[in-house]
C-alpha cells in the first residue's frame, strides 16, 4: 500500500510521526493514522487421485507461471467460502477443505504485504476449465510439478508431501 498524502477523511496534510510500532502517517487535525495492515487471501492445493491441480496465470503479474488456484477474500466471505469460490472460479471445479497447511506472509510488487492462508482441498465435482485469468488448468502427479513461484505455494506443497496429505 502506498503512502497517504493527504487525511482520506478530512484533507489535512499527513505527518510521520514515531509511535510504538514505528513511523507512521498521522492527521494532526483528525488524528487519523494509516495502518499497513497485510491484505488477506487465500491459496487452495486442490487434489484428486493423487494428483495436484494447478492453473498457467493467463494475465499479468506473473503470466505463464504455474501457480496455485488463489485469490483475496471479499467483504462479508470467510476465509474457507473464499477458497472455495476462488477454486471454482478459476478451475470450474467445486471442493471440499481437508485443512489449513499454513498462513504466510508474502510480498507483492503489485499490492505490497499479503496475508496468504493455505488451504488443501479435496475437488468433489465440477468440470475442469480454465478461468477468466488462466490460460491453462491441469492436474501434476507430485513428482512432475513445475516450478512453484511462491514462498508460500513450494512451503506448503512441501509440508503436505511431508505429512503425507496426498499419495
């Protein structure tokens, strides 16, 4: 997130001011303060027959690189419901969440600190296509993963191999 310039709430120029946590843009008319808060979403590690879904980014950032189906949590959605909608929006298939892996924190060029919460999901039905934004959805035996692009996508993958999630 970029820095504020200007109050959102009553114009007045910000100030950086030193607090606790450290420095951080504040009204001195309103006393607003700008929270960098991490932006939350979540991953899905779909899997059927031993095998793990993955979708091709059909856009930018990253186009071309493999990646889980994942997506940001919109108002009013729980972290589960979002995984979901987002497996089904960008794979056409439908799931059922097994377990959290893990929550992570990454760093975006594009939207700065995300809050990442994994999730592995059983697919249950559904037809497999590609989303709006893939060009190419496809299941991988473990063994024939393509490079993962994130932190969060090889820690997780890994973890669920280590425990023995998926044969």
């Amino acid at each position: 997130m970029k820095d504020f310039v200007f109050c959102p709430f009553c114009g007045a120029k910000l100030e950086k001011k030193r607090g606790r946590k450290g420095v951080r843009n504040r009204c001195p008319a309103c006393g607003f303060t700008q929270y960098k808060n991490p932006i939350p979403s979540v991953g899905a590690i779909p899997v059927k027959d031993g095998k793990v879904l993955l979708i091709q980014r059909g856009v930018e950032p990253v186009k071309g690189a493999w990646v889980f189906p994942t997506g940001f949590i919109d108002e009013g959605e729980s972290p589960p419901q979002a995984c979901l909608r987002e497996l089904k929006e960008e794979t056409g298939l439908e799931g059922r969440i097994v377990r959290i892996i893990e929550a992570y924190a990454e760093e975006a060029d594009l939207y700065g600190h995300i809050l990442v919460i994994m999730y592995l999901v059983e697919v249950t039905g559904g037809e497999l296509r590609p989303g709006d934004d893939a060009a190419d959805a496809r299941f991988f035996y473990p063994g024939e993963l393509p490079d993962l692009l994130f932190n969060c996508f090889r820690d997780s993958m890994a973890r669920v191999l280590e425990e023995g999630l998926i044969s």
